[in-house]
C-alpha cells in the first residue's frame, strides 16, 4: 500500500530539513532535537533499507512557485506563493509498506513542533471484482 | 534469418524455462540464494552476448550451469581471500555429477522437484508475505529485478532492495534448499498455495489498471501453479488453486469496458470468456472434487465454475453459490466469504436476507473500514428500495475505496440512483 507523507511547514527563513527553522523546534534543548533528528534519519534508512522508500523530494520556496489559474478562457499566470496560509507544502515521502499500522508507525518521526505531517494513502488502477 | 530481436526473445525464452533448474543446481551445491542468484544471473548476462552470435548451444541447461558454477567458485573464492575468514559454505564442487554433462530429461522427475523445492525456499516462514511473493517471481518465476518492480510499480531500487531483504532474511533464518522434512511439507504447501494466489489476486486487480503491463502477473501465477500441480499431482488443493485461477483468469479481458470502466461480473460479455480455460479449469476440479477433501481453494474454484457454466447472468445458480459460501464459511471463515456470501444470499433469497447476513461485519470496526462491506450494503439496500440508505452506503464505499476505477465504479451507481432515466440492469 503507497502512501504520501507531505509535510505541511514554514521555515523561517524557507530551509531544509525545516525543523532547523522553526522557532518551536529551536526552541527544544539540544539534547532532544538531536535525539528526533537521530530517529528520523534512523526511520528513513530502515524504509530504504527495506525497499519501502519510493521517494521523495524537499521543495522550494513556496515564494518560486508559478501560479497558473484560467480566466476567460486562457491561464493567467502570477508569482506564488499558493496561499497566504499559516504552511505551505515543504517536501514529500512517497513510501510503500505493507499496512496502515506499518505506515502509522513510520510517519510520527516525520512530525515536530510547529508543523503538521499529513499520511495519505494514493489512489491505485487495481480493482478487486465489481 | 533470425533478426537480433528475435534472438533477445529466444535467450529470454530459454533463460525462463531454465532459470529455475540452473538456480536449483547452484543451490545443491551452495546454499546461499544471494550467491546463487547472482551468479545465475552471470551466466544469463554471458548468453546474452554469446548466443545470439554463436547459437543456442545443444543443451542449453548444462551451458548455464557450468557458467554460472565458474562464477560460484570464483565468488567464492574472491571472498574468502578478501575475508581471510572461514565461510561456512560447502565448496562449489559438484557432488559427482559433472556439469558440464547434458541436461537431464524433461520427464526426470528431478525436473518438477527443481521448481518445487526454489518455490518452498521463497514461501519460507521468516518472510513476509510481500517478500515471498516477490521473491518467487525473481527466483523461480526467473523475472528481472526490473519486471518485477514494474509489476509492482516501484522504482528498481527499490524493489531491488526489497529482494536482498529478503534474501538477507532468509541467511539469517538459516534455510537452505531442500531441507523440508515432511513433518513440515504440508504447512509449507500450504504457505505456497497462499503466496500463489495472493500473487495471481495481485495480478488480477492490476489488470483493470489502464497501464498495459509487460509482464502478466496473472499469467505467471497460472504458470507457477501449473508447476505445482505438477509436481504435486494428488494434492488436491494445489489442483483446486489451478482450476481456480483458470475459471477467474478466462474473464480477465471482460471486465473492463473501452472505456477503461470496471464491469461487473453479470454484465460481462460472456461470450468472450475464454472457454479454453472454463474446460480446463472445470475438468481440474472435476478431478479433485471426488477425493474428499474438499479444501477452500476447491470451493472457491466450484463457485467460480457455477459462474463460468450460467449461459447468463440472470441463470447464475445463485443457491448452489450460497451453499458452496456457506461450506466455505465453515472451512475457512473470514470477514470476505461472509461478504460474498451476503451478496449471494441477497441473489438467490432477496435483499433483506442478504443484508442479514452483512450485519455482523457492519458492527466490527476492521471491516467498517473496508469500502467492499459498504459496496456490498450499497447494492442490497437499491435492490430493496431503499434509496435514501444506498445514496449513503453507496457514497460512504465511494469515498473509502483507494481504486480509481472501484471509485469511478461506485459514483456511476450513486449518479444512476439519482437519475433513474439512466437506469439499466446492473
């Protein structure tokens, strides 16, 4: 079973990994932030190392985003960002595990203070019998 | 003349017949499947460039064993100097046999074994359900790393990694080829049958997909399973597995319509069901039926064959269906064959003893999270005029599903529950 594992944040300034510029995560003592940071990294070899790490990318800036939305028949392209919103869509896992508990078990080292990580299953063409 | 492509498929052909008795004379004599496969797929790489210049040679087999044996012994080798330590390997010598000598014959009862004993090492009980499956496709069915990752639509690395995984488990758990004593046979067949049909389900969902795929994996798991009952021609389920598969596989192309929209199963176009198949698949179970134990790969393939021999849909014997779900649901009871049977009781006596028959998986919370127990509920609740219900079950199953075309599927259902001009029988 594919999931994404999209991380909802807003680094100040825009930068990767995004927990080195949240105020919330600065904020923990050093001690700790090395402790999340060492699981994280230790999840993410454990997926690799399994062959359940599809992929996955960091974005930019949201602030580099094109824009394009049709009006009167034809897309009229801005600058980004998409919205003023409080997070912006930072980067993306793609995994493939065998179960939602497996999956649920992986995506906690994804979060930290001040960000939102959001698990959710892709849409797949397989199709049991109607 | 043989044009270069027609060489490549030639190799390939071979390569697919062989691989599993060129991997079995590797693992006689090594045990280590990494080793084995690595060096099989050496020989591979070397006919590949040889055959098509200097010709298929006479005993193809014997050729791709010897090869892949030098590389063996050289592996070896390399890696016990590079160590300095012990490995715990039996030497890479043939135990008598030269391999250079030809082939054995394809009657040798040897020649059943090879497949049988490589399809036991990769159903072997420290792996996952996932790894056994892929394994099986990379090691007996001979599938490159690259076919398999396509079949399951991740990167080759992916898949890649996932397959010394597994090989890795498989080191450490200490299992070797041709260790199964027959205390421990029968549950390991029956670890087999299961990874054989999970793989043919596999295959089946997939094929709905719009994505053509170069490898069926359907008909591979046909393929598979013809090996084992032949290497295993009075096991009944294992006969039972075959026939089933067969009587499912021969409405594969009849499920999707031009569209690339799902059909179901009673507005297939049963004239172009693969009557081929139907027989052969029928006369299997026939076959098996009378022995006696009648396991839940026979009863599954006796409800497929009541499907395949109704002229149409409206003649479909839907009580001889609900009785084979209710046997089925005494012999191995699960939360699936009470869904089906649900939906043949709604058949053969009408919707609301069908819906009587959901209600217990409608109170488990694991199945409230299964989209088929509220698709199920959707056609039964239409069935007995109540609409108001099966708009919810309908969008409730619509909104859970992960499949684009089940998806598709079910708000056409819901769209048509609205809109009773567009109503037309199922």
């Amino acid at each position: 079973m594919k999931y994404v594992i999209l991380i909802h944040s807003n680094p100040q300034p825009w930068g990767h990994p995004t927990g080195d510029f949240i105020a919330e995560q600065q904020a923990l003592p050093t001690e700790q932030r090395r402790a999340m940071n060492a699981g994280f990294e230790a999840v993410l070899t454990e997926l690799s190392e399994r062959g359940e790490l599809v992929g996955g990318e960091a974005l930019a800036d949201p602030g580099s985003a094109r824009l394009y939305r049709w009006e009167g028949g034809s897309p009229v392209v801005t600058d980004g960002p998409y919205a003023e919103a409080k997070e912006h869509l930072a980067g993306f896992f793609l995994i493939d595990v065998e179960s939602q508990e497996r999956a649920e078990e992986v995506v906690r080292h994804f979060s930290g203070p001040g960000e939102t990580v959001e698990l959710r299953p892709t849409m797949t063409v397989r199709a049991e019998e109607a | 003349m043989v044009t270069g492509r027609a060489l490549e498929a030639l190799v390939e052909d071979v390569w697919r017949r062989e691989s599993p008795h060129v991997l079995a004379a590797l693992l006689r004599r090594h045990g280590d499947l990494a080793d084995c496969e690595d060096a099989a797929q050496e020989a591979l790489a070397a006919a590949a460039v040889q055959w098509p210049r200097d010709g298929v040679p006479d005993h193809p087999r014997g050729w791709l064993v010897t090869v892949a044996s030098r590389r063996l012994v050289d592996q070896v080798r390399a890696e016990r100097s590079r160590t300095a330590r012990e490995v715990a390997v039996a030497v890479a010598e043939p135990h008598g046999a030269d391999p250079t000598a030809p082939s054995a014959d394809a009657d040798d009862p040897a020649e059943v074994d090879d497949s049988l004993q490589l399809l036991l090492l990769c159903c072997h009980p420290a792996l996952s359900a996932s790894s056994k499956v892929a394994l099986t496709l990379r090691a007996v069915a001979g599938l490159s790393t690259t076919q398999v990752a396509a079949a399951f639509l991740v990167p080759e690395t992916t898949m890649g990694q996932r397959l010394s995984r597994a090989r890795a488990t498989l080191r450490t758990a200490g299992a070797r080829f041709v260790e199964v004593g027959p205390a421990e046979l029968p549950a390991r067949v029956a670890a087999c049958l299961d990874v054989l049909h999970l793989l043919f389900n596999e295959g089946y969902a997939a094929s709905a997909g719009a994505a053509l795929l170069d490898v069926s994996l359907t008909a591979e798991a046909v393929r598979l399973a013809r090996g084992l009952h032949a290497s295993l021609p009075d096991h009944d389920e294992a006969t039972g597995l075959l026939a089933l598969m067969l009587l499912t596989a021969a409405r594969e192309g009849t499920r999707v319509d031009a569209a690339g929209d799902l059909v179901p199963l009673a507005a297939q176009d049963r004239g172009r069901w693969d009557r081929a198949m139907v027989a052969e698949g029928v006369a299997l179970l026939e076959e098996a039926l009378p022995h006696g134990h009648v396991g839940r790969f026979q009863l599954q393939a006796a409800i497929a064959a009541v499907h395949a021999e109704a002229p149409s849909a409206e003649e479909t014997d839907w009580r001889q269906i609900s009785l084979l779900y209710a046997m089925l649901a005494e012999r191995a009871p699960s939360p699936a064959v009470t869904l089906n049977r649900a939906v043949a009781v709604g058949e053969a006596f009408g919707p609301e003893p069908g819906l009587a028959v959901l209600d217990p998986l409608l109170a488990d919370p694991t199945m409230r999270r299964h989209h088929r127990t509220f698709a199920v509920q959707a056609h039964l609740l239409e069935r007995a005029g109540r609409r108001d219900e099966a708009r919810e079950a309908y969008a409730t199953a619509a909104r859970m599903t992960a499949s684009i075309p089940e998806q598709r599927y079910l708000n056409a259902r819901l769209a048509r529950l609205d809109n009773p001009s567009n109503l037309d029988e199922r």
